[in-house]
C-alpha cells in the first residue's frame, strides 16, 4: 500500500484551503498573521464567493497580504482602507468587501476613516490584528501598546505623561450605530482558532447581506516586535493583552 | 435633435456632465469655491436615475482614496475639491498614477498658499502639472475655459482617463466655477455594465471571472529597486507617447501675430478682450491658449515664436505656467509675465495695458 493510496480525499480531516496560493511566506514564525490569511481563505472558499470579492490589504506586515489569498486584492495608502473598501462595496453592492488592518493603519493613521466608515455602516468587513505594535517597521509603540510595555520609541515602557493611554478602538467601533457586529477574538489555541473563523464568517455574511459594518479584532502576538519566542509571546499575550482587550462579542444586533 | 440648452454655474456644469456622461461614483468634501458639485449631485440624486453613487466623504484625503479604489475596480469615479483641499489629495493622485488607476479630480482653484482666499486663483499649476505628490508620475490637466468646456471636459477625461489608465485633473479657477454662462448639454450615456467592465478593464481588481484567470492586485509596492525602474521605464514610455498625441490648445488669431499672449482659464478669458482692442489699432497680436497643461503645447508655442516679436503671459499667481512658456521658446523671443494673485482677478484693461508694454518701440 502506497501513500497515495492512503491518503484519499474521504480519509483527509484538513487540507490547504484552495484559495491559499503557494507563496513563501514572509512572516515571522510564531505570527498571527499567517493563521488568519487562512481563516479568510477558508471562508472564501466555503462562502463560495471568490468571483464577487474584494480585499483592501493595509500597510503593515500584512501589505503582502494579496500574495497569500487567490482574490482580488487592493492595497490602500496607510490607514485608509476602510475608505476604499466603503468606496467598493457601494459600487458593487452585491461583493464581499473587506478590510486587513493592523493596530497602527486603523487605530492611529486611520482613526479617522475607520470611525466613520463604521459610523456610516459601510456594509464591509474589518479584520483587525491588534498586537500592540509596528511589526513591519521594527517595533515601535502602536496606539493599542500597553501600559508598561517596552518598544523601540518607548525603550523605558509605555507611560502616560509621555505617551498617552493605549486605545479602544474596537470598544469605541460598539458604540458606533453603523457597526451591526464588533468581536474581539484570538487565533493562539485550536479552539480560539475556530471562534475566530466563526466570527469571520459571520462578518463576511454580514458584508454580503447588508447588515451594516462588522469589526473582527484578532489580539495577537508580535514574536520579533516584542523579542519572544512564538511560546512565550503566547503567554505573555495571554497573562497581559486578555486581561486588557478581553475576548467576546460586543456587540451583535443580529444575533437570534 | 432639439438642443438641451441650460444656464448654470460652472461647477454646476460638472455635477450635471457627470451623471450625463456616465460616471459610476463622485466622492468629495465640501470646500469653497467649488461645494456646489456635491450639493448639485445631492439635489439631483443621480443614484435614483443612473445608479451613480455619490457619498460625501470625511475629508480630502478619504475622498481621493475613494475614487483609488473605486477606479481599481473599473468603475469611472471622480472627486473634485479646491486648492488646500487637492493638497490633501496628492499622496492618493501619486498612488493613482503609479498603480494605472483611471480617475477623475476636478480642481476649482483658489488664492494660496496655505488657506489662503477663497476668492479666484490659478496658483496651484505647479501643483497640477509638477504634482504635489511623491515620484516620477504625470497626471492629464485639462484646462477649461468656460462653462460649456467644463460640461464637455467631463466627456474627454472620462475618454481619456481609462484610454492611458491615469488619473486626470480638470483645473478650473473660481471664476469659472461660480460665473454662469449658457451651456448645450450633452446627452445622457449609460454607465458601462459589468460585463463591459470585465471585458474593457481585465486589470480590475472586482473578482469578476476569477476562476478562469489569475487574480489581480493593485499595488505601488515594489521591494526590487531594479523591477522599481522598469514600472517607472514603462509609465515615462507611455508619458512620452501622451506627448506625442494629447496635446490639445486653442489657437486665436496667434498664427500670424507678432504679439502673443499665453493664457489658460479665466486668464485666457480675459485676454482675449486685451488681443481683440490691439487688433482694432492695427497691432497684430493673438492668444494661444493650452487646453492641456499637461502635456504641454511646447511644439506649438515654439513654433509661433519663430515668426512673433514677444510674448507675455498672464495668470492668477506670481508666475508658474510662464516658466513653460520660457522653457519652449528656448530664449528666441522675450517672454513678460503679467499676474495677479491671492484672489485678485485682472481687469481686461490691466491686461491690454500689460500687453501694449510689449508693442513699444
């Protein structure tokens, strides 16, 4: 008995999405990122929609993103996704849209188009990786950076007088009348890892139905911007960013 | 065919050219001296006609990558906005330019810099045709000089802009777009379908027909500096051949005269009063007037100052567009520069008495 005969489709309990293209991937081991490229593949695929979708990848790590998921990519200027994507869907008001963003493209260059394109209930899709740093620029404080927390413009820790509060935006996002669907979710175990996808979905349904503006905020880990190994930057995520942007749904207005 | 023949404003003119000729989505912020393209379309509501989108954004710079994005997916998007408005806009025009995206900005220009006036101005040429933003990129500038040529402008940049995939200014001043003139409107064009979208732009980024293609991104991003210079190789290429074929002016009574004014906009407007009472004393002066800043008329302006004594151009500012003038004579005719700037508009007297410095003997 050969491999192959082994391994029939009927037999297989995971395969590769057949919307992830085979790119070398460029993000660090231990990243959150490449996990929820995945997730959005996966969805894709199972929503069945790859011919009415548009992604807006941001400037970050993730500004590669349309390298990874066989769609149709636009990357936007830093921060500014959110008007493009609120520019795309009401032209093609029928498509998926949805936004890519880091903490620093939505929550500090970007507050602007993201509070209001949320604000006007843009029927698009925001997933938001929130790891309380610049990733791509080698680690500087982000709007989301904690309390405390060491980066390279803030070597001596975060501190009010100096810096300012880490920001809620997706706290903020709930309160907005426009959002019909703000979570906050985690990709670091398989069960988060499954809650996230669920919480994709749902955001990317929302799109296409109409519902209003969805905001998925994946809190995850920055293993090179915050000098850990992928474990450890899984426990620190755990013992310091839950407890600050604690996991669950703040909103849903459609749930049954 | 009976002529739909209306009065309005300027900037009227462009909201109502706008959905006529087709245009999917206008994305824009109010500023003066040009709000009344996005009140306009407000009144009118094109989307319960046509089906244009019209949204007013948070700001300039929400706007212009609405229209990026908006153009990325094939769509015929504009957005229109006044002096320190456009600033706003020129990180998105370069981004425009270097991903080949189609899209339209209409530039009603004020007295700068900074906030300047709101009154009239054609200071920011520079600005226009130099770019304000980052890189090696050209945008179309067409110039209108008159209420019927912004209805009609609408028309030739939606032509042009997805002909060479860029984006286009259509700069107009205060003056043109607060005066209201007599305009023959053109006849309503539908907007493409998806279908002409998917078959005219197979370089959109709208998921149409995905699975029988390889999927399409739009990106300025580029890590390899020598991949860098081959896109900024091609667009120069393409420059070049707009160059060849674009260039666009209005020639009056300048190809026998000895005197020319060089004036655009309202400029030329003026002018033309200060060649007509030369004429009338037995002076044979004449106008050229470029209808597209970029490219340039340079061919045309050198060939007329090969048989013209002088030349003097006139502007809303302290002197920009004369630079190009002086660049294409290349020193064989002296070139004076008459201008009037921060909101100040000439008389067609101060113009003639400018123009007959030159004729004295």
């Amino acid at each position: 008995m050969t491999t192959e005969d082994i391994i029939q489709p009927e037999n297989r309990v995971y395969g590769k999405p057949s919307l992830m293209n085979d790119t070398p991937m460029h993000y660090c081991p231990g990243c959150s990122h490449g996990v929820v490229h995945k997730l959005i593949a996966e969805v894709i695929e199972e929503m069945g929609i790859e011919e009415k979708t548009v992604g807006i990848c941001p400037v970050g790590c993730a500004v590669f993103a349309y390298r990874y998921v066989d769609i149709d990519w636009i990357e936007a200027s830093h921060g500014r996704a959110p008007a493009c994507a609120s520019a795309v869907k009401r032209l093609w008001p029928d498509h998926l849209v949805f936004t890519y963003q880091g903490d620093g493209d939505l929550a500090c260059i970007g507050t602007g188009e993201t509070i209001h394109a949320l604000n006007r209930g843009e029927n698009i899709a925001i997933i938001f990786i929130n790891n309380a740093i610049y990733g791509m620029t080698g680690g500087q404080m982000a709007p989301t950076t904690l309390m405390g927390m060491k980066t390279a413009t803030c070597p001596y820790g975060r501190q009010p007088d100096l810096h300012g509060f880490p920001l809620h935006v997706t706290d903020i996002a709930s309160t907005l009348e426009g959002t019909c669907y703000v979570t906050r979710q985690a990709v670091n175990t398989v069960a988060n890892i499954r809650k996230a996808k669920k919480a994709i979905r749902q955001a990317f349904e929302n799109s296409v139905n109409k519902r209003g503006s969805s905001l998925v905020e994946i809190v995850s880990t920055c293993s090179s911007g915050w000098k850990m190994s992928p474990e450890k930057a899984n426990q620190w995520m755990e013992e310091n960013m839950f407890p600050y942007y604690p996991l669950g749904d703040l909103k849903n207005v459609n749930k049954e | 065919m009976k002529k739909d023949i209306v009065l309005l404003k300027g900037n009227e003119a462009i909201a109502k050219a706008a959905y006529r000729y087709g245009y999917d989505g206008f994305f824009g912020y109010p500023i003066t001296p040009q709000s009344e393209i996005l009140e306009t379309l407000s009144l009118d509501k094109p989307w319960e006609t046509t089906g244009m989108v019209v949204l007013q954004a948070e700001s300039e710079i929400a706007s212009i990558n609405m229209v990026y994005a908006a153009g990325a997916t094939g769509k015929c998007a504009m957005t229109s906005s006044s002096s320190p408005g456009v600033a706003l806009m020129q990180e998105g025009i370069s981004y425009m330019a270097a991903c080949e995206i189609p899209g339209l900005v209409v530039s009603v220009g004020r007295g700068g810099p900074g906030l300047g006036t709101i009154q009239p101005g054609q200071a920011d040429y520079y600005q226009a045709v130099y770019g304000g933003g980052n890189g090696d990129y050209h945008c179309i500038v067409l110039a209108p000089d008159s209420v019927q040529e912004m209805a009609d402008f609408m028309g030739l940049a939606k032509e042009l802009m997805f002909k060479w995939r860029m984006p286009l200014i259509i700069l107009s001043d205060g003056v043109i777009g607060q005066m209201m003139e007599k305009v023959v409107m053109p006849p309503f064009q539908p907007r493409r379908s998806d279908d002409e979208i998917r078959e005219q732009c197979p370089w959109a980024t709208n998921g149409l027909g995905l699975k029988g293609r390889k999927y399409n991104f739009m990106s300025s991003l580029e890590l390899d500096a020598a991949e860098m210079q081959k896109r900024n190789r091609a667009m120069t290429d393409k420059y070049n051949r707009i160059c060849e074929t674009e260039v666009r002016y209005e020639s009056y009574k300048a190809d026998d005269a000895e005197y020319i004014i060089i004036a655009y906009g309202c400029s030329a407007r003026i002018s033309m009063n200060a060649v007509d009472r030369l004429r009338s004393e037995g002076v044979k002066a004449g106008m050229l007037r470029p209808i597209t800043l970029w490219p340039f008329p340079t061919k045309k302006i050198k060939e007329l100052a090969s048989h013209c004594k002088a030349m003097l151009t006139v502007e809303l500012s302290e002197g920009q567009m004369v630079n190009d003038v002086r660049a294409a004579v290349e020193g064989e005719v002296p070139v004076s520069f008459f201008g009037r700037s921060g909101g100040v508009v000439p008389s067609p007297h101060e113009v003639y008495e400018a123009f007959k410095e030159l004729v004295k003997p």
